[in-house]
C-alpha cells in the first residue's frame, strides 16, 4: 500500500459509519476498495458470517497495512513468534488455541483479578487527582489494562511499561508508514518485548504458578522438559497476542467511553448522580463505538451471502462497529444512550469468535465504582486532560481494528489488519 492509498484508509477508517449505513441500506453487500474486501455491515449479515466459520475462514485476519523495511524484517529475525494465533486460525485448532485462553479468563478468574483492577484503578486516580490533572490516554486507559492483563499472564510488573510498548509499536511499524530508522526502532522495542515474553514462558515451565501463561503451557505445551524452540516461538506468539487484544481493546473502550461521555454532558451528569447505571454506560458505550470494529474473513468455497455471489477466496470485512448500529436490531441507534436498556450487541464478537476477554475489559471500566462507590466517576470530569487527537471542530474519530483490539498512545483510532 503506497502513501496514498493509506492515507484514503486512513481518512475512511477516521468515521465509517456513515460508509457502514450507505452499505446497510445498499441491496446485497458493498466493496469497499479502501479495505480491498467486501463490507458486511448488517446485524443479520455479520451474525450468519460468524455462524459459518466453514465457509469464512479466519486465516489471512491479521494482514498488515505496512510491510516493513528488509531491515527491520532483519531486526525482528532475532525475536520470536510468527505462528499462527487463536485469531487466525480455524476448525480443532482454533478450538485448541482458545481452550486455555477461555479457561484463564474464566468468570472467577476475572472475578478474582477486579478487586486488583479496582484498587489500581483508584490509585491511578488518586495520584493525577493529587496533580490537579492527566492525560487520559497515557495516564490512565493504557496503563490500567496493561497492569491488569500483566498481572493475568503472570508479567512481573517491573516488565508491563516495556511490554505494552512494544505492543503500540507493533502496531506502529505494521499500520503506519514510517521513516525506516523510526522502523527498525519500533522493531527492536516488538523484540525486546518478546524476550520479555520468552523468559517468562521459560520461568513458568520450570516454575508453574496460578497465571495464564501456565495455564497455556500445561495445554498447548504437556510435559516438563526443556521448551523446543519452535514451542518457545509459539508460545510467545499466543502471549503475544493475547496481550495485544487485552490491552489496546480495553485502553479503546476506556478512552471511547469518555469522549462520548463527555460530549453528551447531560449523560455525564446523569452518571454522577446514578453510578449505579455504570453497566449499562459501559454496554452502550461499547455498542455505539465499538473498540473491535470487526475482522477480516476469507470464503473457503462459492457462498451468496446477503444476496451478493462471492467466489473461493474473496475477502469480507465483517463490521461489528455497523452492525452495532444497525436499526433493524438497535432502535435509535445513532444515539448514545446510556438509558437504554442493555441488549446483546456485537462489540466482542459472538460464539466461537467471542472475544474471551470481553468480561475483563468490561469489568476494567466498572472497578472504580466498584472499589471506590461514588467517588471516582465524580472526579474524572475535573481531572482528565484534553483528549488527544479530537479535532476541534468535534468530529469524532473512530476505531476499525480487526482480529484485536488495536489502540494507539495518543490516538483513538487503530489501523485495519
């Protein structure tokens, strides 16, 4: 993809959701050249693309919109991973690769981990309310998550700064054109990351503890010998991965459930005087800007799907973000309405494409009022900063991310895999 070309993307996936409503009331589906797929944008359409993973394969979900310098492809030689993960993979073995992943982030394992949520949420507050103010994004949205999913996986947390970072610069060097030494530095940080990850898939195959990175070696990897490099490289790939959608999804919902809060200001207030309408502010913020837009699948055979013929190969773009905003499913619903009673949306995915963290990320937004009652919800209005990256004339950025969750330090808005 030249400069060009990703500057259309990147302009299309600042708000598609007037793309997505063209598509919805177009007959059959829409292709959008931008994403090179064809767009699934209706409730009923992205729910019958979910029910048939025989026909529409994951494989091919995580594609890049950049492909990065020989140097620093030479760079990330020296790290591990690059086998294929639960998201991109289809049939027994998704099943395989998803099996510890649903076991670790089980309701009592998330249920045991919320009340560490809530107290470092609570002190995260604390201390830019003890400095007059923050920066959302970096002070709060991005370093909650990584704290919490770190302490899942069993990171110490002296290693989670250097891991989320090599998680956004990830991100960086595979969704944004940049200069080839600003490349090989995203790379080395992706590298070091994975050693990072490496040592401890090898410290918690001599030393088993309660932690998910455990509970994904005794599954995917039996015994009690030595690692194989090729285990150690797939290992770190789950890790990876894991790490990825936990975090930069859950930093989107916080980051978008405030901008929209803050937009419609009666809602805020309303949330301050009723905090027990919490879970339904987080429902709908999730519904109404999703922080997963959706991903991309492949048909395995000839499919119609929504009337439109598609042969072997085509790609779709399966949008839970349109679908989300589907009125034939959501009356009103390009409204944010933190009144409406919850129903179920598409934001994380459904069945065996379910995101298995969704319950983590939306407890994340829930622990403050959790830990602390009434408190934390009032004093955020005084104590965020700006949020980043908000025009000024209002127009709302969006997010479109594709197999994970994908955010950005100062941005609401991720690239398309």
């Amino acid at each position: 993809m030249d400069r060009e070309q990703h500057d259309e993307l990147d302009e299309w996936q600042r708000d598609p959701h007037p793309r997505y409503a063209r598509a919805r009331q177009t007959e059959g589906l829409t292709r959008v050249a931008e994403l090179d797929a064809w767009l699934v944008a209706r409730d009923a359409d992205v729910r019958e693309v979910l029910r048939r993973p025989e026909d529409f394969s994951s494989a091919g979900a995580l594609r890049p919109d950049v492909l990065p310098s020989p140097a620093a492809l030479a760079v990330l030689g020296r790290g591990f991973g690059g086998r294929p993960v639960v998201v991109s993979s289809d049939g027994r073995r998704h099943q395989e690769l998803r099996a510890p992943i649903v076991r670790g982030l089980s309701p009592a394992r998330v249920a045991a981990v919320l009340p560490y949520a809530a107290e470092r949420a609570a002190a995260l507050v604390d201390g830019f309310a003890r400095d007059g103010g923050a920066e959302l994004m970096s002070a709060y949205a991005e370093r909650l998550p990584g704290e919490v999913i770190g302490r899942l996986v069993g990171l110490d947390p002296a290693d989670v700064p250097a891991v989320v970072h090599g998680g956004h610069s990830a991100e960086q060097l595979l969704f944004r054109p940049l200069p080839e030494d600003e490349q090989i530095a995203a790379a080395e940080d992706i590298v070091a990351m994975q050693h990072l990850l490496d040592a401890l898939v090898r410290d918690r195959r001599a030393r088993p503890g309660q932690d998910l990175t455990s509970d994904m070696l005794s599954h995917l990897a039996p015994g009690q010998g030595d690692l194989t490099l090729n285990q150690r490289h797939e290992q770190v790939a789950h890790l990876q991965n894991l790490l990825l959608a936990g975090h930069l999804t859950t930093t989107a919902l916080i980051g978008t459930t405030v901008l929209h809060l803050l937009r419609h200001r009666d809602q805020w207030r309303l949330l301050c005087a009723e905090p027990e309408r919490i879970p339904a502010a987080v429902e709908e913020a999730a519904r109404y800007d999703s922080p997963l837009q959706g991903f991309r699948r492949v048909t395995t055979r000839p499919v119609t799907l929504a009337g439109t013929e598609l042969p072997a190969g085509e790609a779709v773009f399966v949008a839970f973000g349109g679908a989300n905003r589907d009125g034939a499913r959501h009356p009103c619903p390009d409204a944010f309405d933190i009144t409406r009673a919850p129903v179920r949306h598409l934001a994380f995915g459904l069945g065996v494409h379910g995101c298995p963290g969704a319950q983590l990320a939306r407890g994340q937004l829930r622990a403050p009022v959790d830990r602390r009652s009434r408190t934390t919800v009032r004093e955020q209005p005084q104590v965020v900063g700006p949020l980043p990256g908000i025009p000024a004339d209002g127009r709302p950025l969006r997010r479109i991310a594709e197999g994970r969750g994908r955010g950005r330090a100062h941005r609401l808005k991720p690239r398309a895999i």
